[in-house]
C-alpha cells in the first residue's frame, strides 16, 4: 500500500517545485509511474483475502480493482486537462493538479482503509477537491449551484451513516475490517435496528446514485471540468458501491425483505434515466444520465447479496468506470473544438475526423455492453442474479438493456452521421495527445476480457 501512497504524497512537492516549463510533463511522467507501479497489486498471492502492510490500511480482492481504477485515472485525467488549463495562471494550473493529487490521496487512503471510521473520514474529504474542481474550474455561471446540490446530498446522506457506525462501535466494540468479517452478522430485530440499516445504507445510495437521489449527478457533470467530470463518473460513482459491499458483510445477511424497495427504485430508475437519456439535446447532460442507469443495475446487483450479484457489480463498475470517462473526454474535446455541447450543432463529423469516429464508435459499443467486453459480463451476471432472484425483473433489465442501446447509438448517430452544418469549418485535427487518451481508456477495458483480473476473490 505504502509504495503507491507515499510516491502519491511525493506528487506535491512535484508540483510546486518544478519549472514552470515542464510542470505538465513532469506530474504527468510521475503519475503515470505510480499507475504501472499500481498494477502490481493485480498480482495476488494471499491466501488470507488481505494483504496488510499496516493495522490501518491493507488490500483485498475487492479494493484491489478500485485502488488500480484510482490510480490509472490520475494521468489520464492530466493528460485530457492540459489544453484548457494551459492557458490559465501558473499558479492556478499547480492548484489545479495538487487537487487532483489530493483526490487520488483520499481515494488511495478510501479505498485501502480497514477501519471503517477511516474509511469514513476518507469518503468524506473526497468532497473538498471535487467541489473546489467543481465550482473554480466549471464552465457555466450554474457551477456554484451544482457545487451546492453535490455538497449536500452527500452530506444530507453521509451524517446518518456517522450515527449508525457510532452505533456499531458500541454495539460490537471495534469498527475494524478484519475483525468484523469474523462476528456474527448482526440480526435485525426491532425498528430501531430497521433504521439503523437504512442508515448504514444510505450515503451509499446517494453517492451511487439511486434513482430518486440522482438529481447532484446530472448538474456536477455538466459544469465540472473535464477532470471533474472523469473523476465523478470513474471512482467517486463506485466509492458508493464499494461502501454497499463492505457494509453488507456487517449487516444481517438474511434479511433482504429490507432491500426490496431499494432495489424496486434501482430497476425502475433505469428505465426512467434510459429514456430521460432519448431525449436529451446537452451531450455532458446524456453521458451524465447514462451513468445513473448504470449504476442502477450495479445496486441492484449489490442489494440481492449473492455471489454473482456481487462479482457482477463489480466487473460493471470498473468496466463503466472507463467506459464513461472516455465518453466525456470525447465530449471534452468535440467542446474544445466547436465551443458547443449542442448535439444538433455537433453533426456529421465523421467527414473531418474520420478516426475520432473510430474512438466514439468504440466508446459507444463499450457502453452498451457489446460482447465479449466486460460491461456485458457486469450486465449478464447481474441481469442472471435478478431473473433468478424473481423472473419479473426480466421486464425491466430488458427494457434497460434495450433503451441503453438506442441512447448509445442515437448519441454516435447525432455527433457523427450526418449533413455538417455550415458553421463548423477549419476544425483543428486532434493531437497525438488525444489520441494517447482514448488508446489507455480503451487498453484496460480489453485486458480486462480476462475475468480472473477482476473477479479473483470469486474462482
């Protein structure tokens, strides 16, 4: 753990004390230094579950994917934030880069913790850095009143859960990890308990987000900077599946009746975010609701707590992860060149930038899960835990599963096929930069056709 965190906390002094000539070039070589030194986690050797290098923080199977997430994104969100963060100040371009930085630190530290209360702390200050991205970097004059709707769903939903571990404190007098996956689950007994779950559950959901607690998501993606917008969709998102996972192996895992609710509002919450997708004109706006129904499916998976259910959770996550962060750094650089997200006033592409195509094109297969890519192997898992968890749910994963298609292919469509409109000429070509992007998006996403990097705590 320390051989990626420390390298991570060595990124400041980096930052700050490099000529101003290769500040860009420096962070970035050492970021993507400490992803490759990060790949070595994928190597497991445990036969335990956890490889601990102190009492605090250790890995696992199910924190390795996310920990590895983490850091692959930190370059690739320095590399798509260099054309428009150049221009600005060189103090505020450090500032810039320290903050993605700091995320990743929290994120490391999140995703590590085997203290839950630790783990906690590290949820939370995750919120600092990305409101400050949000509401000092965003495009629009909205970007304070997104700020505001991401603070306080988050904290509306996280200070519940504070209550319910301080509860969990007294009741089993340790918030660790490793202790707590050998206690008897607790049993629910009174309503008091009932709420206790829901308390436990909660930040979770509304960091996912669920269906009915989404509406943070749509505003914070459409006036985040590109890095915001990346690092949203790509980690903070699965901060609140990785959550669900941890808590569920505390929580009594017999008592589903709870979940059913929950689980209702996630299937339901794909077919409205699906179709709320159809007729979106704000292309930051559909890759934002895409991302919700999603993560719909993902809770769903986690809700009905068997082994597929989870392993397919987690396969999707990751998958989605890279998925939709390619997806708004193609939004990023259309932006850049057309200085509109307006998907009638970004048409027939393809004529100008035949290869960009190409990239849209597989982003777009990417995220409607064409096989043998691992979004489908997250969706067919989970799709196969709910049929046999009630048939009904055939209804509504197809219908998902369909819609998630025609939003893809209506978003390639709409930005590629097409008349170009007569206000789009001399577009500068994209640079090799850009392409470098979308090639370290797309490479995780086909190694991972492999299931056993990901799902290694199932076999």
């Amino acid at each position: 753990m320390l051989k990626v965190l420390i390298p991570t906390m060595m990124l400041f002094p980096t930052i700050w004390l490099t000529p101003a000539k290769l500040v860009w070039t420096t962070t970035t070589t050492h970021s993507f230094l400490i992803a490759l030194t990060s790949l070595s986690w994928l190597k497991w050797t445990s036969e335990t579950g956890w490889a601990t290098s102190n009492s605090y923080m250790a890995t696992d199977p199910l924190s390795t994917p996310f920990l590895v997430l983490t850091c692959w994104l930190l370059p690739l969100m320095m590399l798509a934030s260099q054309n428009h963060i150049n221009q600005e100040p060189l103090s505020r371009q450090r500032l810039y880069i320290s903050l993605l930085a700091s995320l990743q630190t929290s994120l490391i530290m999140a995703f590590g913790a085997t203290e839950i209360i630790m783990f906690y702390i590290m949820f939370e200050a995750t919120l600092i850095p990305t409101l400050i991205i949000i509401t000092r970097w965003g495009n629009q004059a909205e970007r304070l009143n997104a700020g505001i709707y991401f603070l306080f769903y988050t904290l509306a939903g996280s200070l519940p859960l504070l209550i319910a571990l301080l509860l969990l404190q007294q009741t089993t007098g340790t918030l660790s990890m490793l202790i707590l996956q050998y206690v008897q689950p607790l049993t629910l007994e009174s309503w008091s308990h009932t709420i206790w779950w829901a308390g436990c559950l909660i930040a979770f959901l509304v960091k996912m987000p669920l269906y009915g607690v989404h509406l943070w998501l749509p505003k914070a993606h459409v006036e985040a900077p590109v890095a915001g917008s990346m690092v949203l969709a790509a980690i903070l998102l699965k901060l609140g599946g990785y959550g669900m996972m941890r808590m569920m192996t505390v929580l009594d895992a017999f008592n589903k009746e709870l979940a059913y609710p929950f689980i209702i509002l996630a299937l339901w919450g794909i077919i409205m975010t699906g179709s709320i997708c159809l007729r979106q004109t704000d292309l930051k706006s559909l890759i934002a609701y895409s991302s919700v129904s999603h993560m719909g499916l993902v809770a769903g998976g986690i809700l009905i707590q068997t082994t597929w259910g989870l392993s397919g959770a987690i396969a999707l996550m990751v998958a989605h992860g890279l998925t939709s962060s390619m997806l708004f750094c193609l939004a990023n650089t259309t932006y850049e060149r057309i200085h509109s997200r307006t998907m009638i006033l970004i048409r027939g592409l393809q004529m100008i930038l035949p290869l960009t195509t190409t990239w849209w094109f597989l982003a777009n297969l990417a995220n409607l899960a064409l096989p043998p890519l691992p979004n489908l192997m997250g969706e067919l898992t989970i799709i196969t835990t709910m049929f046999n968890w009630s048939p009904w749910t055939m209804v509504l994963t197809g219908m998902g599963t369909l819609i998630t298609a025609s939003y893809s292919l209506y978003m390639f469509l709409m930005t590629q096929r097409g008349q170009m409109p007569s206000h789009i000429t001399n577009l500068p070509p994209y640079h090799t930069r850009e392409h470098l992007l979308m090639t370290l998006h797309l490479i995780p996403v086909l190694l991972m056709t492999k299931p056993e990097l990901l799902l290694g705590w199932c076999y």
